[in-house]
C-alpha cells in the first residue's frame, strides 16, 4: 500500500468516526444523578436492580439499587435504530419516543414509538430480550402503524397489559381520537383479524356521543402545539390491576412546553380489560369521563404527566416526569406511593 493510499484510507476512516460520533451523541461517560431528567418514564425489575428507560436518542436509560440514585448509561438502549423505522414513518431518525417494558413468557418485551411532533404518521416497534443485565435485544418488528389521512389515531405511546387470562394486550394513543386498545398474539403483534377500538377521549366527538352524561364540547381550545393533531388532548395511557380491577390512567392536556406546560394525569376504571372504563361519577372515558388523579402544585411543579404504575418493594409506585420548578421546566423523574381508598380508588401520598 503506497503512502497516498494510506492517507486517503486514514481520513476516510477518521471521517467515518466523526460522523458516527456526531450522529450519535451520547454522553462520554455514565454519571450518577438523584434527579434524572427524563421524559415518559417506565420501570422494570430484575434481580436487585432497578431499571429506567425514558424518550431520548435511541431510548435513555439507567439504573438503580435504591430508586434514589441513578447511573444513567452512556449509550442508549438501540445503538442501531432499524431501518424499517424511517421507511414507515416520514421523517423520524433516532429520536425514540415513550417506550414501555414488560415481562412475559420468560422474555421481556419492550415498545416504543417511532413518530414527528403533532403528526400521526407513526409506528410502534417491538424489541426483546431474555435478561436486563446482559441485553441481547432482538428486533421484532412492527406492532401497529397509523396513517396520516387514513387513520384517526396515532401509534404512539404503547403500553402492554396482561389480562386475568394472560392474554397481552396493548394500549397507546394521542390526540385524533385518544386512546386505542387491541388484543395481541403469542409473539407480541396485533392478534389476526384485530382492530383498534377507542376506550377514552377528553370530550365528547360528535352527536353520537350524547348517551354521555357530560356536556358536548362543539367548540374546544385550539391545540397550542400541532396545527395537525386537533384537541382531544389525551394521550399515554397505562392500565394498571389492582385487587380485580383494571385502572386506566390518562395524560391530559399539553406538555412538552418547558413552564408553560399544562399535562395533568387522570384516571377511570373497569371489571374488564376492554373497559368501559368509568370514573367516580360512573362517566365513561369514551365519552370524556375521568377523574383528576395529578396535576402541578405551582410548588415543586408546573405540570406532570405521562405516567406509569408498578408493584414495587411491597407498595403500589406510580411515576412519571414533573416539569420542575426549580430547575426551571426541565423534566424530571417524579416518583410517589399510591394509597387506595375504601371504596378502591387510588390516591397519591404526600
């Protein structure tokens, strides 16, 4: 090899990592944090160690011994985002949005959501693996795609439920016409022949919808955020069971505003999986029913939302991001213990 050979092979190999670096962006190091700034937060457990995963480049992540001091990772969860992922979805790269893990058939299986602000041309993804500790993530695919001009919802914000009958189900949804349930297979996929069904909006739609208790709402705030996603503002739901019910906790109104966010985090219920889901006053979340479970204190918090729930060192843990205060809009982790009343709603403890 002469000498401009390996001058050219050099630079091009030089340009190579430049590249990749700058496309990449992870920190140089992890670091360890008691206040991890997150965005859509889910948890998991596995053999004494806590584990975090948030939106970010390639899904954040982090762990934990204690739930109180963190070491957030290097490098993200996919060092490789698939290719199938900008081929469906116009525009997305490697920005991951709000994942969610679960631990089924001796495998955990993680969605997350591929997509563009206030757009619903989206796709959620599906990875697996057999240990947390030693992630060898499988890339399984597609779960469900929605389509701009064709569809009235959008895939994003998944999260996977299991019934009394361990059948696996997947929530997700946001904005269009909220929050979308269907039935999965064995491997994780839409079950054959299944179609997403709407299980809860933030006001009544259209005249159809006037079995509903509550009041039409024909002229709604306009979306601050997205001139195409229109105003039913709800999204990221995550059903959670307790002593045979199912919960449905919901996001409501905007985030992503720094202060001038507004998400609050609300909650129905139901015997069934498939809902109805009611809140107290027997208000159907379909039809813009749901009780006020979080919302900022103007102390600690602007706002705070998206949410996820677990039963965790003997107590029912609910978490998801704040808008801080004090550090000025900035999302962090906020983690409380849920307390259940008499009659079997749950509330936060202070």
């Amino acid at each position: 090899m002469n000498t401009k050979t390996i001058l050219l092979t050099t630079m091009l190999l030089c340009a190579c990592a430049l590249s990749q670096a700058q496309e990449r962006r992870f920190p140089r190091e992890a670091f360890v944090t008691d206040t991890p700034m997150v965005h859509d937060p889910v948890m998991a457990y596995e053999e004494g160690t806590y584990y975090l995963y948030a939106t970010g480049m390639g899904i954040q992540q982090m762990t934990s011994k204690d739930r109180k001091s963190w070491t957030v990772k290097p490098e993200p969860l996919m060092t490789v985002i698939p290719g199938w992922t900008r081929d469906s979805v116009a525009g997305f790269k490697a920005h991951v949005w709000a994942p969610d893990i679960i631990r089924w058939h001796g495998r955990w299986w993680m969605a997350y959501s591929c997509s563009t602000f206030g757009r619903n041309g989206s796709a959620i993804g599906l990875l697996s693996c057999r240990s947390l500790a030693y992630p060898l993530w499988s890339d399984e695919g597609c779960i469900v795609t929605s389509r701009e001009k064709r569809d009235n919802w959008n895939a994003i914000d998944p999260n996977f439920v299991i019934d009394e009958h361990d059948q696996p189900w997947l929530v997700w949804g946001s904005f269009w016409d909220g929050i979308q349930l269907a039935r999965l297979d064995t491997t994780m996929h839409l079950a054959k022949g299944e179609r997403p069904r709407t299980i809860a909006r933030r006001y009544s739609l259209s005249d159809k919808d006037a079995k509903s208790s509550l009041p039409l709402n024909p002229n709604p705030p306009k979306n601050p955020t997205s001139d195409y996603a229109g105003p039913n503002a709800i999204e990221a739901p995550f059903i959670f069971k307790h002593d045979g019910w199912y919960y449905l906790f919901v996001s409501w109104d905007y985030c992503c505003q720094g202060s001038k966010s507004n998400y609050r985090v609300a909650v129905g219920r139901s015997k069934s999986v498939e809902g109805p889901y009611l809140d107290r006053q027997g208000n159907d979340m379909r039809y813009g029913g749901g009780n006020l479970f979080l919302e900022g204190d103007k102390v600690s918090f602007e706002a705070a939302g998206h949410c996820a729930a677990y039963h965790l060192d003997d107590e029912d843990v609910f978490i998801c991001h704040g808008y801080s205060i004090a550090h000025k809009g900035a999302s962090i982790l906020v983690q409380r213990t849920i307390k259940w009343t008499a009659d079997g709603w749950p509330e936060l403890e202070r």
